[in-house]
C-alpha cells in the first residue's frame, strides 16, 4: 500500500471533533481557549479560514492553516493573496512529503489566488518555519528584516523573510507592514514571533533591512 493511500486532509475549521485542534497546533501542550486565539478565529473564519489536518495511519501527523491576506495572522497584504499561518509535520512523519502534499491542496483549493505568502525564520532558535524548509515548498524570499526578541534572547540577532510564491508571471508581489510585525504574532502562543497579553509595547526590534527581491518569484505555478 502506497504512502498516498493511507493519508487523507481533513479541514477541521467548523469542525466540532477536531476543536481541539482547531484552537492548538500539534505541540504537546495543554488544551485551553485562549482569548487571542479565540477572537482571531472569531474574525478570520468569516472571510476564509481554513486550518486542515493530515492524517497518516489514523494518526494525526500534520497541519496547515491560512487565510486570506486580510483573515491573515500576518501583516501581509496583496491582491487575491492566500497567507499561510502555518505549517507542520511532525518529525516521526518526515520522508513522506507531506509539507508539500498540505501546500498542494492549499493551492488546489483556492483556485482565485493569484499567489501565496507566508514568513520564514533565519537564525532563529525554534525549528519552526525555517527558511530553507519553507523554500522546500515553493517558496521564494522577496524581503527580509534582521531583528532581536527583546524579550528573549535580546542579544541573538535573527531574520525574518517575506516568502511569497506566485500562481501567474502577472501576479501582484505581497507586501508587508514591517512595523506591524515587529509587534509580534498573537493568533498562536506557540509561534516563535507570539506576543504575549503580559508584554508591554514592541515584541522585536529592527536592527538593519537586509534584501529586497522584487523580481524573486516571477515564475508562476
């Protein structure tokens, strides 16, 4: 039996058996509704959410979650532009490819997308959203900023990357609101960038602009 046909893609977004998941990632961490979590999903579903699940062998073993770029957890913006939120396999399922079996059905389902954006980490400490397994999936820089956490490791000096991948060669690059996103992520408490309700003011600090890549991904799908 092939890999493929023990593998399906559940979307869990209204889904009332998979709530849990709908609320957490795949981390091992306890359950529990958090507020910001709450509110986000509260308006991003109503303009096209979607978080999906890949289950292998009865278990689940990855997920994916985007929107809209103006449901996004990001401050991406762009004309008929889909943001990944998120994406994740866990390590007991690599070698199968389902990083881009979820980005695949991603980009079958929105069929009005003129392209996809999402961010990539550099130098990072977690081993979430890495760069170079975010290119793995088809996408490509188009900006980056050095900054700091000023709440952790205030002294490690880490980029982050505008990733962006285009279904047509006239597609509109996305933007970012870089001011935005030094404030931090809030729609999940497990994502390397959250902004935590007890931290007052800026998450990151900018240190220097590093690379802008206006012509980046001109190749489409």
């Amino acid at each position: 039996m092939q890999t493929v046909s023990r593998t399906k893609i559940v979307d869990i977004t209204c889904s009332s058996k998979y709530e849990k998941l709908l609320f957490r990632c795949l981390a091992p961490m306890p359950f529990r509704k958090h507020r910001n979590r709450q509110e986000y999903l509260a308006r991003a579903i109503q303009k096209g959410f979607h978080k999906k699940i890949l289950i292998f062998n009865d278990s689940v073993v990855g997920s994916i979650e985007y929107a809209p770029a103006e449901a996004a957890g990001y401050p991406i913006k762009g004309k008929n532009l889909i943001v990944m939120n998120c994406i994740w396999v866990l390590r007991k399922a690599k070698g199968h490819n389902f990083g881009k079996l979820l980005v695949q059905n991603m980009i079958e389902n929105e069929t009005n997308a003129s392209g996809f954006a999402t961010i990539a980490l550099d130098n990072h400490p977690s081993p979430w959203f890495r760069k170079q397994q975010i290119e793995r999936l088809g996408f490509k820089p188009k900006s980056s900023i050095e900054v700091i956490n000023k709440r952790k490791h205030a002294d490690h000096v880490f980029t982050v990357y505008l990733m962006w991948m285009s279904r047509s060669q006239l597609a509109e690059p996305p933007t970012w609101d870089e001011g935005k996103l030094l404030e931090g992520e809030t729609f999940c408490i497990a994502h390397p960038l959250y902004h935590p309700l007890t931290w007052k003011g800026d998450l990151l600090e900018r240190r220097q602009k590093r690379y802008s890549g206006a012509h980046a991904n001109d190749k489409s799908l």
